[in-house]
C-alpha cells in the first residue's frame, strides 16, 4: 500500500517548527499498518530533524552550534545571491537532512517518547515550504 | 511484504557496537529478496552510521572529529540538565543519522565490501537503546 | 512493486557529480506510480547529497566548509593508511550521507525545481563507484 500527501508549512524564518502532528496524521489516513513514512523537503534551505520535543534549550543550542558551523555572511562563501543568509542555509541543509523515515508500527508512527519531528528553516526570512509524505508498507 | 522488529542493544557508554550482523538476521528472516531494510533508533541521545569496518582507528577518529564539533560542556549550551555530555550527545545525533536504509538483493543486505552498520553511543554512560528495523519489499 | 539498479560511476577525484538524470532513468523504468527511490553508495569515502542545481558555486562554496570540518592530513588522526585524503574522507561521509531517499509521484522524482541529486566523491584521485537504486511503491 502507498499513500502520499504534499503538505504546506509557513515558516517565520530561521528555527525549527514541530510537524509532528501533521505527520501522524498523514500516516492515520494512510491505512497502513506496519512500514515507513517517509518526509521529504522540497527545498535546498531548509531540512528536517528529528531531536528531543520536551526542553525547547535544545533547538536553540542546536542552532547556536549550526551558526558556528555554518556562519551567515563567511567570507569564504561565493555564492550569496540572495544575501549572507543563502549560503549559510545550503550548509545548515548538507549537515542535517532533506528527507527522513520513520517506521509505522500498529497503524502509527514509532517515535521514541523523546522524539519530535521539526521543519529547520535556515534563511531568516519567512519562507512556504512543501514537505512530501509517503507512506508505504501492509 | 513488510516485516518488522525491534531490537534492544545495551552499550558500554561513549562509542560505537557493530549491529551489522543483528540486522541482516532480521533481514534473513523477512524473506524479502529485493527492498529496503530501515534502522531507526528510538533516542536523540545516540544515532546510526555506515563507516569502514576493517581499521577500528577510524571509528576513534570520528569520535576525535565529533568531540571537536560538539565538545562536552560547552558553555554555549543551555540545556544541560543531565550533565555535561547532555547536550552534546544530541549535537552529535543532529550531525549524524536517526534512521538509514540499507538497499535488499537476493535476500540480503547490500552492502559494500568495506561498510559497516554501527550505533553510536553518544552519552558517557552506559544505555539501553531501542532500535527498529523494518524490511520491505518483495 | 520493486524495482533495482546497480549504476556505475567514474568520479574525477574530489568534486560533484549530477546523477539527477540516471536515477530518473531508473524510476522511468521502474513503472512505479507512487512511492520512494532509494539511492545508496556501496563506499565509506563518498556520499550522496541533494542540494541546489543552479549555481555552481553553491557546491564549490559545501566544499570548502567541509574541507574546513574535515581537513586532508589532521594530525588528530590515527587512521591514514591510504594517504592524507583517506580519513578525511570518511569524516565527510559521516557528514553527510550514504543514502537518501526521494519521493515518487505520477512516475517521477518529486524533487523541488532547485534540487539536484550529487554524488561526493571525497578521495583526491579517481574512483569507480556503486550506486544501488531501489524504487518502492505501487
């Protein structure tokens, strides 16, 4: 069986969003009972992470290592067609993920009590960003 | 054809336990000849990796790169609420990887000569840890 | 329905290489409508990464902060059995990623307009690589 869902998030520029929910719920529609959702950003600036849902420090510790990592505006950059934030935003998506799984158990996502999914947006602007599920397995 | 199962894993603490053979049993059971198998684990304190697994010195350098990326303690972080390596370890869950796919052929796990499926304990201290594999195809 | 392809690459040494095309090919073949194209390196010292198609410099730019990540010949290694480019190498494919996943629909990649999909070669001399395609879905 395979179901699939575009979805369409607002983000409101750099930080994480939880779409945990709209996952699920994509995944409850589906019908499937054991196999994998997958997540996929159609972007290049932005990823998916999954990370801890309970202490909203760590995001914020992640990005502060994600800005030490991949600094806005480095020198060393060439491409900034869009500003010091473009970049810094194709760095922060090649360390981190464009596309994730997670297995389906029982109808529903097996995430671990600690797990959340989150939509990382890394250009400090708002941006629409479309995220593909796809739901697969009996 | 789906099958799915999880496996528990007891590490030692920091470092890294070859589970290659625990997932190709999984596999070897599903009777999939061709597919995907998925690893997941259930924690944002320990993450997968495909590396090298004849010279042991590169899984020690790894961790000699990780530390320098996502150093113990560092004062930049927040949350800390278990410790020092706290945080760190889900720096080192964000840079590396929750989940992977290995492809399926003939009934097992393709994989290249050289490659190697490891659980990186990322905490210092000892953990049980959760990891589901899920096999589809046909 | 599964579907599965062992693609060939020669790689000029360090650098990117469009696969885009090839793995389309694959799923044309495939006669999957809806579903998932997994792409995996059988390799430890190469990965795959999907960032953007348009401007050149933006994987020059990638390049040059792994370089600064993961430098050639770090005295902290142990492991160099293969020059001062070997363990550098499996540091950028821990950074990156062995696999990836990219969504099917009405028969093709649901890639976004900017996203193509590269391989890494991270050696400084040639290689031939093997990328195993699966395509899942009904």
């Amino acid at each position: 069986m395979t179901h699939q869902a575009i979805l369409e998030f607002s983000t409101r520029g750099r930080g994480t969003l939880d779409i945990t929910g709209e996952v699920a719920r994509v995944v409850a529609q589906a019908g499937v009972g054991a196999g994998l959702a997958h997540v996929f950003v159609q972007h290049t600036s932005c990823s998916l992470m999954i990370t801890e849902n309970a202490d909203p420090d760590v995001r914020r510790d992640l990005e502060t290592v994600l800005a030490r990592l991949a600094p806005d505006g480095d020198p060393a950059y060439r491409h900034d067609a869009e500003g010091p934030d473009d970049m810094s935003a194709h760095v922060r998506s090649m360390l981190t993920s464009t596309g994730l799984n997670v297995p389906v158990g029982g109808g529903r996502l097996l995430l671990g009590t600690w797990q959340g999914i989150y939509l990382w947006e890394h250009r400090t602007g708002a941006h629409r960003r479309s995220v593909v599920v796809t739901v697969l397995g009996a």
